[in-house]
C-alpha cells in the first residue's frame, strides 16, 4: 500500500499562487501514478490533474488547464501541483490520491488517498 500525505494549503489573496506538496510512503518502490482532486461541501470529487509513475505524462481538468502544473520527485517520493492565477472558485480541499499503473480521471479508479488540505482563495 502507499500512504500519502497532502501540505502546502492555506489562504491566499485571488491572482495569487500556491504549491501543494503529497508526500508517499510505504510501498513507492512499485510504479504509481498519482492525481489530485477538490472537494467543496455539497459537490462531488472534481479531477484537477494527474501524472503517470515517470512524469513524462499528464493531464489536466479543464477549470485548471493553463494555471495549475503537476509534477513529481521520484527520489523524495513527492507530487507537486504548482497553483497559479488563484481564483476564489478554486477554493476547496485537494486530495491526492494514487494508483498502481496508469491514472485514470475519475476518483474510483485510485486506490489510495490522503486526508486532503484546505486551500482558501479570498476574493
């Protein structure tokens, strides 16, 4: 199994920028992918990115294509989503969640997830 572990949240003004950090531990020597997700009260898991176990592949949903960037270090088993040009509709809590294999875009396709972090955008 791979445990994970969401940082980097907090509030911050429209137009700003964060970084948030999902830390993996356990079983990371297997080849996973990872994604994140965001969750406001009431709405159901919306995808926002996700990368393959190397990098060389990922995707974005469309409210964040253009803003937001995912990466990964493999060696500090760590996923980056670098979150540009804020925007108060993106204020939720992100989770990242991970898969053994290719990533899918729907959160029931990943078997393992975090305990998400609150991002806050003030307008």
């Amino acid at each position: 199994q791979v445990q994970l572990a969401e940082s980097g949240g907090g509030v911050v003004q429209a137009g700003g920028s964060l970084r948030l950090s999902c830390t993996a531990s356990g079983r990371t020597s297997s080849a996973y992918s990872v994604g994140w997700f965001r969750q406001t009260p009431g709405k159901e898991r919306e995808f926002v990115a996700a990368i393959n176990w190397n990098g060389d592949s990922t995707h974005y949903g469309n409210a964040v294509t253009g803003r937001f960037a995912i990466s990964r270090d493999n060696a500090k088993n760590i996923v980056f989503l670098n979150m540009h040009d804020l925007k108060p509709e993106d204020t939720a809590v992100y989770y990242c969640a991970a898969d053994y294999g290719n990533y899918g875009l729907r959160p029931e396709l990943f078997d393992f997830w975090g305990l998400g972090t609150q991002v806050t955008v003030s307008s």
